[in-house]
C-alpha cells in the first residue's frame, strides 16, 4: 500500500475554448432535472499505466519530464476543442427570477497537473479512497459557489510514466450519460478526430422540453440533497462468470431472464436488509431507489445535461428476501416506471416525480437504499493516444445506503461501491453469500 503517497500539484490554469462561444448560445438554461439535483460534483479516475515499450537512454528525468509536458499539452489542447462542443461546461450558472440558467461566456475550465511520488501499480494494488481522493481535483461535496467552476480536470503523473486523469462535474449540469459522452469525445479530439464522427450533442433543448418550475411556488425539501453522514466505503468486484452463477440463481418464472444490474443490486440490497436485520434484531421494511437514464424511456436519446429519475423497487418485507423475490421487485418497478413515463412528461410530471421520491426517503419507518448504475457509459473506451484506460473509477460517496455500479474493464463485470453505517458494513463485508459472488477489493493488476 502507498501509505506516503504525496501529490504534488505543479501546475494550475484555467482551459478555455478553442473557439469563442456564438452569441445566440450565450445563455443555457437549465432544464427541471438539473434545477432538481444538488449542487455537488461527480467524480471520475481514469488510470492509464505506461505501456510503452520504447528504450529510453539518457537522462531518466529528463524523459519523464518530457512525457509529462508531452502529455500535458495533448490533454490541455484536446480540451480546450472539447470545450468548443460542451461550451456550457465552461460556464458559469446564475440565477434570474429564480431560474438557474448557465452562462456561456468562455470562463474555462480548470486543469491542475500533480506529480506522484510513487507508480501507479502502488494505487491499484490496493485502492482505497485515502489514495484515489488525492487524484481528484475537488471533493464532491464541494459547490460551485466555492470552486469556481463546472468543469476541474487534475491530470496525476506517477513516476513511471503511468497517468490517472481526475474529472469532477457539477452535478447540476451532468449526470453520467452526458459524462461518458463527453470524456469520450475529448478523446477522440486528442486522436484528431474529426467532429462530424461525435453524436448529436444537444444543449439548451432539455429547458425547452422540461422546463424548470418554480421552487418558491413549489419547494422542495432537500432539493435532491443526499444524506451526507460517517459512512463505510467499500468496493467489491462481480466478474462475469460469478455474474453468470447469479443470474441462474435469481432467475425465476416471473423473471427468466434477469439483467446482470438486476442481479447484482438485488444480491447486495439483500445482504444490506440482513445485516440491518441483525443489527436493529428486527426487520425494517425497505426500499431500493435505482436511478434511471431516463432518455430512452422519453425518446430523447441524445439530451445533454441530466435526465435521470429513480426507479422505486416496491417495499420489501422479511418474506420477499430471497434473491428471486427482490430481481422480481426490482424488475415489477422498472416496467411500470417505464409504463408510467414512456408516453412523454411535462416538467411538472417531473418536479412530482422528485417530490414523490424526497417524501418517500423522508420515512423513518424504512429502511431506503439507492442503487445508482453507471454501466454502459463507454468510460473505458477513452484513448488519449496512450491506449485505453486499465482501471476506471468512482471515488467513494459519503453518502448513506448508496451501492453505485460500474463496468469492469471486460465490460462484462461489475465493479460495486457500497456506502454503508459502520455496523451494517462490518457485517456485510463479511457475509458469505455476497463474497461467494464478489471480491472484496480486489487488486486491479
């Protein structure tokens, strides 16, 4: 373990577009999903180990210096083209009449450039949030108040040549579909890409489509805060075939077929209601919240911004725990949410939407979980020039009963942070069913 691990920031600048913002897009508004999320940013690791197999004579420094510079100046170039295309995300947001809207005036985007005195194997031996939070370039339960921008980028040099990049998002302008899309195309820009190649992006439109409601009329609690608190982090890894052997066991004449997401969160939501079960010496009904790309579902698959919603697996009592009987609830609650929005929404179907959600995960009396699904974004098909990524992450959330679900490099797999109380974890951690489908933080080399 890389226990004296120390970053050391040797570089900040602020990236702007490489083409003034037109006019007529000086001004983004926010559709009524970003003004319902929080003001917080999401975080992405992408690490990329040093592949290269060409004999270096010389100077050792002198060549990681040059690498580093070399390496730089594709990430700050092929950003600042990016920014072009995402020009909001070189924003700033501002309020008007109580609307947030962003405005697109080329601000920039902020990029610091760390040297690591350690190689990379050293993080991905044994990775864990004391490590991987050093690599990001703001936490996420910073503002945009207090950082200054949507957009930071922290591009992490180790020293042998290997590179984790750290992206952190507002959320109120991304969630992880217009996250993936974006980090994809920057890359492809640092490969010279022509952008004809890159899909449809479409800002602004979500406003029009979905627009933001008036909070003062109709306030929200929380405004899609999360529950912040003391949490347990952990990750376990879910490769295919032990996803293969659980699919099997939770498939079921009511859901013959289950999806590897469906398995994997039920199996965990299980685990997570037994060991609350042990801890309290009751049963809790419980509730498993799963957030949904909701674009296909609204025939609007191309949308910028945010367009996510939760899926509610209906309450579960001690006689549906049983892996078959949680995939069935997990599967019973995205039909009909596909049935209750799949003829178009208003904003304010929306806005009710989210109303429903914050009173139900206001309940004392359940136990609420929310299973967040990253699979399928394509983060691990961003080559820079230097290949594609070797490990792909997302640093842990303080937030309480979140379990967030990511691709493994094979695309086969599934990588699972769980966000749990300490008591509930030190027994998950240790449950015998779970680690009979899931490695508990498993080396990544």
């Amino acid at each position: 373990m890389c226990s004296e691990m120390r970053v050391e920031v040797i570089g900040k600048e602020t990236i702007t577009p490489s083409s003034p913002t037109p006019h007529h897009l000086t001004t983004s508004n926010l559709s009524v999903f970003d003004q319902l999320l929080p003001d917080m940013y999401v975080p992405l690791l992408l690490f990329y180990p040093n592949n290269s197999t060409t004999n270096h004579k010389g100077n050792t420094v002198d060549h990681h210096y040059s690498l580093i510079t070399e390496r730089s100046k594709l990430l700050k170039t092929s950003l600042s083209e990016a920014l072009s295309c995402f020009y909001p995300f070189a924003g700033r947001i501002f309020s008007h009449n109580n609307i947030l809207s962003i405005c697109c005036n080329d601000h920039g985007a902020a990029f610091i450039q760390t040297r690591v005195n350690c190689p990379i194997s050293k993080v991905l031996e044994k990775p864990h949030d004391g490590i991987v939070n050093q690599l990001l370039p703001n936490g996420i339960e910073s503002t945009f108040e207090s950082t200054g921008y949507l957009l930071l980028v922290q591009a992490n040099f180790f020293e042998c040549g290997g590179l984790a990049i750290g992206v952190s998002i507002s959320h109120k302008i991304a969630d992880a579909f217009t996250l993936g899309t974006f980090i994809c195309s920057w890359a492809a820009m640092s490969l010279g890409t022509d952008v004809v190649a890159f899909p449809t992006i479409e800002f602004g439109v979500a406003a029009s489509v979905y627009p933001p409601q008036d909070l003062f009329i109709k306030p929200l609690q929380t405004s899609g805060e999360y529950v912040y608190g003391h949490c347990v982090k952990r990750r376990f890894v879910f490769d295919a075939s032990n996803i293969l052997r659980l699919k099997s066991k939770a498939a079921s004449a009511t859901v013959p077929n289950p999806t590897h997401v469906e398995v994997v969160s039920a199996l965990i939501w299980k685990c997570a209601m037994d060991a609350s079960r042990s801890n309290l010496g009751f049963t809790m009904p419980a509730m498993l919240f799963l957030t949904a790309n909701m674009r296909k579902v609204l025939g609007h698959p191309t949308l910028m911004g945010n367009l996510l919603g939760y899926v509610s697996a209906a309450k579960a009592q001690e006689s549906d725990a049983t892996l078959q009987s949680l995939v069935a609830i997990i599967r019973e609650g995205i039909e009909k949410f596909k049935v209750k929005y799949g003829n178009g929404v208003s904003g304010d179907d929306i806005y009710q939407h989210f109303k429903e959600h914050e009173d139900l995960m206001g309940k004392n009396d359940i136990d609420n979980y929310t299973c967040t699904n990253w699979c399928r974004f394509g983060f691990y098909e961003a080559n820079f020039g230097w290949g594609k990524p070797s490990w792909v992450t997302i640093p842990g959330f303080p937030i309480k009963n979140l379990f967030l679900l990511i691709d493994t490099k094979d695309g086969e797999g599934i990588e699972a942070f769980l966000s749990l109380k300490e008591d509930d974890m030190a027994i998950i951690e240790t449950n015998k069913e779970l680690l009979a489908y899931g490695s508990l933080n498993p080396i990544v080399i």
